[in-house]
C-alpha cells in the first residue's frame, strides 16, 4: 500500500510539471507571435507609436488562455543609427490558477 500510495504521488507531481511546462511553452510562443507583430507594425505602420499598448487574445485551440497583455514601442536614437525596441508580456491563465505562467520578452532591431 505504501509503494502504491508512492506511486501515485510521483505520478500526480510528474503530470503537474509536465501540464506546467506545456502552459511555459504556450506562452513563450504568445510573446515571440506579439515580438513579430510589433516588428509588422514597426516596419510597415505609418506611427505604430501612438497605439496605446497592444493586447492580443488567441482564440485558437492551441493557445486559448493565453494572451500577449502588453505590448510596447519605443525607438532610440544613437550615433545616427535607428533602433526599434519592443517589449510585450503575455501571460497563460489568471494568476490564481496553478497553471499561470507569465513572460516578459524585450527586441530591439533595425529595419
């Protein structure tokens, strides 16, 4: 009985850490998918500068629950050169649910 009750525990924590990494990786590619649009809007949108921050919700099978919440712009300037940077956060679930799982991602490029 005691194997057995063992078993089941390392059975129940293996599922609960495999669950949580799906949701990292869910939410890893949310932020990659918001860094790509930002380099979109940056590149081809006239001002994408003066949007308020951007929220993207996917509503696909893969990704429900799981949004870029934040998503911003700014450009510097330096020895003539222009740099975009970009920083968005998405987030899986809500910050009560054990699953939650938050990333924060910066880009800076030139077009």
């Amino acid at each position: 009985a005691l194997m057995g009750t063992g078993m089941v525990s390392i059975l129940t924590t293996s599922q609960q850490s495999i669950s949580q990494e799906i949701t990292s990786a869910k939410t890893y590619m949310a932020a990659r998918s918001c860094l790509q649009w930002g380099m979109y809007q940056s590149i081809f949108d006239t001002d994408p500068w003066s949007n308020d921050p951007y929220v993207l919700n996917f509503n696909n099978a893969g990704l429900i629950n799981t949004r870029c919440i934040n998503t911003r712009f700014e450009v510097v300037t330096n020895d003539g050169l222009r740099f975009f940077n970009i920083t968005t956060t998405a987030n899986y679930g809500a910050a009560a649910d054990p699953e939650f799982s938050q990333r924060t991602m910066r880009l800076q490029f030139q077009n």
